[in-house]
C-alpha cells in the first residue's frame, strides 16, 4: 500500500521505456462536516479514468475501525462521492467529531494487479492534527492542497476560500531583535513588510507550524531563513504573531561588499555568469600571510586562496553550483573580514 502526500500529484511510471508517465486516479477527504451528531463525508476524485485505470474499491478507516463503501459512481474525471453517516457502508463506521484520523484507501485495476494508494486526514484532538475540529456550522475543506476550517460549506460543490480565511499580523524581527523594513517573504501567502517591520497577510484556517521562512533576494531568487512560526488560525479571526528570524539576511548588493571597516572588499555581487571575483584589501598594518577562503552556508570549504594586499583577482572554481557563500579574509587562522557572496550562474 502507498501513501501519497496531498500537495502533490501522484503519478506512475510503468516501465523505463514509456516515455510519458501515467497519471493514476486519487480520491481525498475533501471535505467534512458534522450536523448535530451526524457526519457527512465528501470524498474528491482526480485524474479519473475507469476504462483504463478503474477504481474498483474505496475504504474508510478512523480510531473507531473501517468499512468499505458497498457502492459508488466515478463518471467524470473529477468529481465528488458523497459518504452520510453509516449509509452505504458495508460494517458501522463512527467519526470522532473531538478529533480523527480519517484514512481513504482506493484500489486501482492495473492490467489485472489492484494497486492500493492511501490519503488521509487528521484534525481536532487526534495526535498531529493539522487542523482543529469543526464547530457548528463549519466544515474542513481540502483547500490550496492542505486542510482548512470552513465558515461556509460547500458540500458537493467545488471548495473555495471563502469563509476559510483568517488574518495574520505582526512584526518580522531579525537575529538581532531589529524590524526588518521593506523586504519580501513568503510563509502561507507572499508579504512584504512595512518601513517598520510590520506586515499583515490572509491565511487559511489550520495549525501551522515552520521551522523556516522564504525570504527574496531581488533578482537572484530567494533563500530559507531559520525561524519558528507557530500559529493556530480560526476563519475570521485575527492572531497577532512577530516572526524573529534566527539566521542573517542576504540582500541584493550591487556595490563592491565585505566588512570588518571596509578593509576587506570583494565584487561584484552578486556574480552572475562570471567566475572572476575583484577583491580589495586595504590593512592598517602590516599581515605577514593572508589568504581567501571560500565555504558553503554549512561551512564546507570550497577553496582557499593566498593573496597580498591591494587589489586583485580571484578565480572561482568552475563546478561551483550556483547558491550563497561565506567569503573571509584570513590572516592564519584568524577571520580578519567576512561577507556572503551570491552566484548566479
């Protein structure tokens, strides 16, 4: 049996010598909802081809035992299977509406071979959950390829973010307790924080918990920054959260760079299709050896190089893959002066 991840297509190669991949059919709890005891399960269907892949079994499973529906329709595909309460079910089925793991496990004909796939929901109380349990009136939705409490449900009918979404706002602060002014991250939506540090952003409805923020380098792409984000968000609500960064910020440079009172410069950076580094190195006193060293952000080294002062050139390597380097100027085994330096190939 395979699990397949929700955010992601699941797809089949049959053989080394097909050149196209095969796409098979998933199913997905796609939304849920309780009334007054009673629930009704909404199962979505994808990539649907019942002449050439049929789907010949769909089975539920939860805390409580599973079952298996005695019968369903696939016509189009994409399209929904409605599940109410114990109908249609071969043995009795219960929903923990305090919280669940909801397992739907479809068999698939290949060519005679039934291929089982599994996908799955857990919310409210149950361990892991990534989502809370509804209260009366709303619903969780599979909305954006992840889980969502729904203000408004839509049950047989397409799902939306309608009534789904929160608001998330707050300070971005850096590895020195400092706002961070005008730059642009990415967490559940985009956002670009104010001269102040502030930003605000809609949000879906679920628990989210990241050890890392995207964070844009302006025509380069952009980079992980290390920073825990833990929030639980309720449809119309709003949760003030400050974001504090744990690793340095990388920035666009367009000037020669270093630091250690610019007796260390290095350019241009970023370097974009270019293997050729100028350096300038301009000591108060006299350093017996000095080199440049150049490492990954996990401070493998990459190459080192024994220079003098004044200003030269250094070759990088030219399998260097492109990324964000730590380049230091060294006297022995002394960091004389250090700054990033970001290749764009």
């Amino acid at each position: 049996m395979k699990k397949i991840l929700l955010y992601a297509a699941l797809t089949l190669w049959a053989s080394p010598i097909i050149s196209n991949p095969i796409v098979l059919p998933v199913i997905l709890p796609n939304e849920l909802v309780f009334v007054e005891g009673e629930w009704t399960l909404e199962l979505g269907y994808f990539f649907a081809d019942q002449e050439e892949y049929p789907v010949v079994s769909i089975l539920l499973s939860s805390s409580s035992g599973e079952t298996e529906l005695l019968s369903f329709e696939i016509t189009e595909e994409e399209g929904f299977i409605i599940v109410q309460d114990n109908e249609n079910l071969s043995d009795p089925f219960a929903l923990n509406v305090e919280g669940d793991l909801i397992e739907v496990t479809w068999g698939i004909d290949m060519w005679g071979y039934i291929e089982y796939m599994t996908s799955e929901l857990i919310f409210g109380e149950y361990p892991n959950a990534g989502v809370m349990k509804p209260y009366p009136g709303q619903s969780i939705s599979y909305i954006n390829y992840t889980y969502s409490k729904d203000n408004s449900p839509t049950i047989g009918q397409t799902n939306d973010s309608t009534g789904a979404m929160g608001t998330l706002t707050g300070i971005v602060f850096d590895n020195q307790l400092q706002p961070v002014p005008e730059q642009t991250f990415v967490l559940d939506q985009w956002f670009t924080t104010t001269f102040e540090g502030e930003y605000t952003i809609r949000v879906l409805s679920n628990v989210f918990s990241e050890n890392e923020i995207l964070h844009l380098i302006p025509s380069i792409g952009w980079e992980n920054i290390a920073a825990e984000i833990n929030y639980i968000m309720e449809p119309d609500s709003v949760v003030n959260f400050d974001i504090y960064l744990l690793d340095d910020l990388t920035v666009g440079i367009t000037e020669p760079s270093g630091s250690g009172k610019n007796i260390f410069r290095f350019y241009p950076n970023p370097a974009i299709q270019q293997l050729s580094i100028n350096y300038d190195i301009n000591m108060p006193g006299h350093a017996p050896t000095l080199a440049i060293e150049i490492k990954t952000m996990a401070a493998l080294q990459i190459e080192i190089y024994q220079v003098s002062q004044g200003k030269g050139v250094f070759q990088l390597p030219e399998q260097i893959a492109p990324g964000i380097y730590i380049v230091s100027l060294l006297s022995g085994q002394t960091v004389l002066s250090s700054g990033r330096l970001v290749i764009n190939h």
